[in-house]
C-alpha cells in the first residue's frame, strides 16, 4: 500500500467538493482511504475496513436512504462494514471528481447490474468499480472507458485444484503443475483477481466462463501488466495490471483505446 502521497481533511457530505482526487490521497480521523495505484488509465484507492465503530457511524452520514435501508438489511456486522465503508469512500471520491455534493449524487443500474454514477439524474462522465474482501476495499476510477478491479485477502482454506480445474483453462492449469505449494497459492489468486476484474469490467457477470478465456502467458508467469481481448470480441483490447502486495491480491482491468494505447 502506497502511504507516501499527500493527506487532506475529509469534506462533509452536505459541502460540494471541488478538488480533483486523481492523484492525490485524503484522510480524515475516523477514515483510512488511501490511493493504492494511479495510471493515465485509472486511479485505484485502498478503503481500510477494518472494524472501527466511529468511522462506521460517520460513513453512514454520507449513505442516502435506500442505502441505509440496505445497510440495515445486513444480517452480519462484516457485509455490513464493508458496505457502509466502501459507499460512503466512493460517494467521497465522486463528489471530488465531479465536483458535486452528495445530496445531488445518485446511482443507476445497468441490465447487468453494474452500478454507474449520476448527478441531478444525469449519468456523469467517469467509470468506477469497487471490490472489497476481508479488510480491504478497493475503488477504481477512470475517466472513460469501461473498468474493473478486484481484490482477494489469500487463503490457504480454501480446495485449490478443485478451483483450478472449474475457473481456468488448459494453459493456464498446466502452470500450476510447475510451482510450489506455496507459489500456487499465490498464482491462484493473482490469476484469479485478473480474471474477475475483466469480467467486471465488461459489466457481463456471471455470463462470462472464466475457463474460456486465458490471461496473457507473461502475466501468467509474473508480469505486472499486459493487454488481453477475449476471443469472441477482439475488436476490443483491455489493459490488465496486478496491483497486489504482500497483504491481499489485487487486479485491475480497463478498456484501451488502440489508437492511443490507452482506454477510450
């Protein structure tokens, strides 16, 4: 996690913001939002959800009614956290990049159900996608340009070859039989936050067969960026990046523009 960049009061949610956050981190005494990654593509931010009962209860001011409500339907207190954390640090996010207040943001819902962002009912002009595990979430920003990201905490419970064998394809279980125990645990989860932050990134869902498709062999055996198209849309390329660290795995996923090599 980067801790090196600037740090600035959190706003409240009734004040319009109009610092840009791209490139810039914030704290506030009862958060702990901090940029993780930045690119010319996207800026990714690390939400600490992390069980804290003032940074709860101050989260909760930015949610609007629909959302508290949601919140409330929380049977578990840990969905709940990283519900309430991680809106509340997105709606923050967007209200700077939009330059908006709170009270005039708004989410609708695509047919796939990825959320998208507007302001007076109007979508806005900007991509995200959140993703949250154990105590790490994770906001992704673009500017345009579809985008995804995914983060997992690693885990050494969980049946890998049986994972192994239903989420990847052919190529990419072959490469398991070249590693440790330890360093399959490690690929599993690297190629398994890349995967999903493609598949979030398209908005599909459950639609897309993770076994179809194959994440680029240089990433596959450690690389930490590289272009994927899926082999039904070539038409469309997407820039990958691993973004993890030693705490959790993470990926992020976004849509390139081939004519300037970025997304459009």
């Amino acid at each position: 996690m980067n801790r090196g960049h600037a740090k600035m009061p959190l706003q409240r949610p009734s004040t319009p913001i109009a610092i840009r956050s791209a490139a810039v981190a914030f704290m506030h005494e009862s958060f702990h939002w901090l940029r993780l990654h930045a690119s010319v593509a996207a800026t990714v931010f690390h939400v600490d959800l992390s069980s804290h009962a003032s940074r709860e209860r101050e989260a909760l001011d930015w949610l609007d009614e629909a959302e508290r409500s949601r919140q409330r339907r929380f049977v578990h207190p840990r969905p709940s956290r990283e519900f309430t954390l991680c809106r509340a640090a997105l709606r923050s996010l967007l209200c700077r990049e939009l330059n908006c207040s709170n009270g005039d943001l708004s989410f609708g819902m695509s047919k796939f159900g990825k959320p998208f962002a507007r302001v007076k009912g109007v979508a806005a002009p900007i991509s995200f996608n959140v993703s949250h595990s154990g105590r790490h979430g994770m906001i992704a920003l673009a500017p345009e340009g579809r985008i995804g990201v995914d983060v997992e905490e690693r885990s050494t419970n969980r049946n890998l070859d049986v994972c192994i064998r239903l989420l990847f394809a052919p190529d990419e279980r072959a490469e398991f039989e070249t590693v440790s125990a330890q360093d399959k645990v490690k690929l599993f989860y690297r190629l398994w936050t890349l995967k999903e932050a493609l598949i979030k990134a398209t908005g599909a869902g459950l639609s897309i067969d993770t076994a179809k498709f194959e994440i680029p062999l240089a990433m596959v055996r450690g690389e930490k960026r590289g272009i994927f198209q899926f082999p039904d849309t070539l038409a469309v390329a997407w820039g990958l990046e691993d973004i993890g660290n030693a705490e959790f795995a993470a990926a992020l996923a976004h849509e390139r523009d081939e004519q300037l090599g970025e997304i459009r």
